[in-house]
C-alpha cells in the first residue's frame, strides 16, 4: 500500500504541481504583452487560459499533500524534521498561491476588459511572489529526494 500512496503522491505533484509552476511563470509576461503599446492582440487571451490553469490545477493539488501525508504516515515520518520543515513550506506555497497568485491574477485579467486597464506595476510584485512559490516547490522536492537524516541510505 505505502507504494501505491508513494506513487499516486509524485504523480499528483507532477501532473498538478508542474502545471501550476509553468503557468503561473508565464503569466506576468503574458501581461505584459496584453498590456504594452500596442498590445498584442492575443495575449490577453492567453493570459486568462493561465490563470485558468493555475486555478484548475490549484484544486487538483490538493492531493499532493494528502496523498504525501498518507504515504508519511505508512512510512511512519510524520515526526521527521525533513518532512516536518517540507509540509511547512507545502503551507507556505499553499498561502502564497490562494492569497496572492491567485486573486493578482484574478485582478489583472478582470482589468483587461475595464476601460482603464490595470497598472504594470502590479505585474513585477506578481511576478517575484511567483518566483517565491517556485522556489518552495523547489525546496520541497529537493526535501523529498535527499530526506536529510534518512536512514534508507538513498
């Protein structure tokens, strides 16, 4: 059983978490184009589909950390500090994303169609905070492969 959940939680992160990542990556350039003089016509449209994406896959992903805490607890981790200082950052990515990823783009693609559209400025904030949530995510797996203090010798 513990292979199983150990199977279905990487494949959760790969197909839920990838997406998220890459999309919300190429949003802010994606706005940025929406947004120049003159904008490019289908930016805008692109820039909603990622939102989209990022929203969709945002819900799917919460399968990762249920399926990582199932797959932890048949292992018996769930007091290792490795794991401990991964669910951490899973929280912290997690706030990122619904508190900030999320409704900035939700804001800035809803301004697309206002008649003053919104300000470029939003879009470099948008972008660092997006570039944090990467790097959680990179933390995290890099938590996941090396498991400081493990004793399985991998």
């Amino acid at each position: 059983m513990t292979k199983f959940l150990l199977a279905v939680h990487v494949l959760a992160a790969i197909i839920a978490i990838g997406p998220i990542t890459v999309a919300a990556s190429m949003f802010p350039a994606m706005m940025r184009r929406a947004l120049a003089v003159p904008p490019d016509p289908q930016a805008a449209s692109w820039a909603r589909l990622l939102h989209r994406i990022c929203r969709v896959y945002a819900v799917a992903g919460v399968a990762v950390p249920v399926f990582g805490l199932a797959t932890a607890s048949s292992l018996g981790v769930l007091t290792d500090a490795w794991l401990l200082v991964s669910m951490a950052l899973t929280v912290a990515a997690a706030l990122l994303l619904t508190l900030v990823v999320l409704p900035h783009q939700a804001a800035l693609t809803a301004g697309l169609d206002a008649p003053e559209p919104p300000a470029g400025r939003a879009i470099p904030r948008l972008a660092m905070v997006t570039g944090m949530f990467n790097l959680l995510w990179a933390v995290v797996t890099v938590l996941m492969i090396v498991r400081p203090g493990s004793t399985t010798g991998a």
